[in-house]
C-alpha cells in the first residue's frame, strides 16, 4: 500500500497537476473536427507528443492520462510515448471504463460500462508503465434526475473499479462528474454533487477501498452553462469547498479537477480561489483536459510547422494552473502567454 500511497501523494505534488489526454476515438475525432484535421493514428501521436514533449510542462504536469491506444504507441523518435514521460518524472496514466452508457429504464440517465475483464487489463497496463487509472462516471442534472438508482449503480461501478486497481497496485481516480450543462442554479449543482460523492464515499467505504491510495476527480459546483445568472468566481470556491468539507473525508490526499467545458481561464481562477482560502484536507489540485489543451490544438492546426506554438501554449496553460495550486495565479500573467 505505501507505495499507492507515494504514487497518489506524488500526483498531488505542490505545483503540479494532471494532464488528462485520454480521449476516446470519437471524442479526439470531434477535437480534430474543431481545427478541420482527420483523426488518423500518425495525426494523434504527433499531437500527443507535442504536448508530452512542451518544454517546462513537467514542471507543473505530475502525470498525463492516457487512452489504449497511446500507452502502446511509439514516438516519431521510436522510444514508446510512455518513456518520454517517465523520462522527465511525469507518471503514466490510462483510463480503463469503457464509456457511458444510457441506463436501463431511466430516460436521460447513465451508466459506465467496463468492469469485465478489468483485473486482467490492469494487469497489462501496470506491465506498460501505467501507475495510475481513471474511471469516469456520468450523473447529468435534470427536473427528475439524477434518481438515486443512477446514483447508486454509478458508485458501486466506481468502488468495484477501484478496488480492483488497488489490488493491482494502481491508484484509482475516482471521477464521478455531475454535468453542468443545463440552466439550474448553483444550489442544485451544489445539492446533485453532494448526494453524488455521499454515494460514491459510501460504495468505496463497503468495497474495503484504502482512501489514502486514491484521488477524486470531481466537477466544481457550478451555476448550469446556460442559467440566466451565473455565479462568480468567490462564490464557485466557497460552495464548492462547503460541499467537499462535509463529504470528502480527509484521508482523501488530493481533490484533481476536471475543467467540464469551463474555459481556460475560469477554470484556473476558480482552482485559483479555493487554494486562496486553504489550507485544506486534501490537496487542490487539477486534470484538465479542455482546458489545458484547447490554445495548443488550435495553435497546431494538424501542422508540424506549428507544434513550437502548440508545445508554448500548452506550456502556458500547465504554468498557469501550475500557479493556481498555491493560489498564486492572477489574470494580469495570462499576458506571458505571448511572451512564452
Ligand atoms: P475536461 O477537463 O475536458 O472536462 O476533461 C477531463 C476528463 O478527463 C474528463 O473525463
């Protein structure tokens, strides 16, 4: 377990965060549609070893998250794509759930799917390099919805997922994402994630999972994208923290963001707000996806001429929320990003 313990610690590591680059082929087909660029196997490696290879990102990216595909692929150099991270001491990760799935009998609900086979996948990912996983599970917010019947299948998926990469000496990421699409109100965000992680601690409590080797990857509470008044920034921070404190128990060592279609820079400003007001039990911290590599997939264009100013923004988003760790981030160093 100790050694759960140091790989979970590390991810956390002061000034540092996650990479999530783990897109499925669909969802990295609908990114390279938004820059008109066709997802090929070669088009994806390159993509991914730009940003693996941005020069000062591992300084603040502690580890990167992969799918299949790019925990088997090689470097245009030859050297597999997980030894260029390890290389510069970022820790590989892989997501192993097998998507969402609509839930039977529940109209606009979820479910993920996975779990069979899993203690063998494990064990071939472990023999890749991956030290970590993530499993991702999907409660979306509506009149009716979510019912406790989503609520319920959704953590004990998650809890059988994370007992089975404990066992094999991977940390689980425990990510169950309440979706903020929609027009309700913070006070619903805040309501829906706190009966979401109350379920999810519950299941991870009954399946004999060892907290302190785990992290949870969870939304901010948020106002609905589409609210007629969305809250700000202080308010993001204090409901998000009120909502944490009564649910999240402290042997948790780190709480990594998603950003759920934010943009960039509210993402950093609201992780930003809630380090301001730490110290906390567990560490704040993030594993973006969007939001750390939305600048850098629209500076690359698919162009090989491009991947300096794809690697420098990326680089960027990192230093930002890099700062945002210790709550040391604010607007005015958004302006380095043309200086690099
Ligand atoms: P976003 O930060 O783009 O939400 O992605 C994070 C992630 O890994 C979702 O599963």
């Amino acid at each position: 377990m100790t050694e759960l313990h140091d790989t979970a610690r590390a991810l956390v590591a002061p000034g540092k965060g996650i990479l999530a680059a783990d897109e499925s082929g669909g969802t990295i087909k609908k990114r390279f549609d938004s820059i008109s660029v066709e997802s090929t196997e070669d088009k994806r490696r390159d993509y991914r070893e730009m940003l693996f290879t941005a020069e000062g990102a591992a300084d603040h990216i502690s580890g990167v998250i992969l799918y299949d595909e790019t925990i088997r692929q090689r470097s245009a150099a030859g050297p597999p794509l997980v030894e260029v991270l390890t290389s510069q001491g970022v820790i590989p990760g892989i997501k192993v759930d097998t998507g969402a799935k609509n839930l039977a009998r529940a109209q606009g609900e979820q479910v993920t799917e996975g779990l069979d086979g899993l203690r063998e996948r494990l064990a071939e990912y472990q023999e890749l390099g991956a030290r970590f996983a993530k499993w991702r599970a999907v409660v979306n917010i509506g009149a009716d919805i979510p019912s406790t019947y989503c609520l319920s299948v959704n953590a004990h998926a998650l809890a059988r997922y994370a007992a089975l990469c404990q066992e094999a000496g991977i940390v689980p990421i425990v990510e169950p994402e309440v979706i903020m699409d929609g027009d309700h109100s913070i006070e619903r965000s805040y309501e829906v994630t706190t009966a979401t992680l109350t379920a999810v601690y519950a299941e991870l409590h009954a399946q004999r999972v060892d907290l302190s080797g785990t992290l949870l990857k969870p939304n901010m509470v948020l106002s609905g994208y589409n609210a007629s008044s969305r809250a700000g920034a202080d308010e993001v921070a204090d409901a998000t923290l009120r909502c944490f404190r009564r649910v999240v128990p402290a042997a948790v060592p780190g709480i990594v963001f998603l950003s759920g279609g934010q943009s960039d820079e509210d993402a950093t400003a609201h992780l930003d707000a809630m380090n301001r007001r730490g110290p906390h039990p567990w560490e704040l911290s993030f594993s973006y996806g969007r939001a750390l590599q939305a600048p850098a997939l629209k500076a690359w264009k698919g162009e090989a001429a491009n991947a300096d100013a794809g690697k420098a923004a990326y680089a960027h988003r990192a230093r930002m929320n890099g700062a945002a760790r210790s709550g040391g981030y604010t607007p005015e160093m958004e302006a380095e990003a043309a200086a690099g």
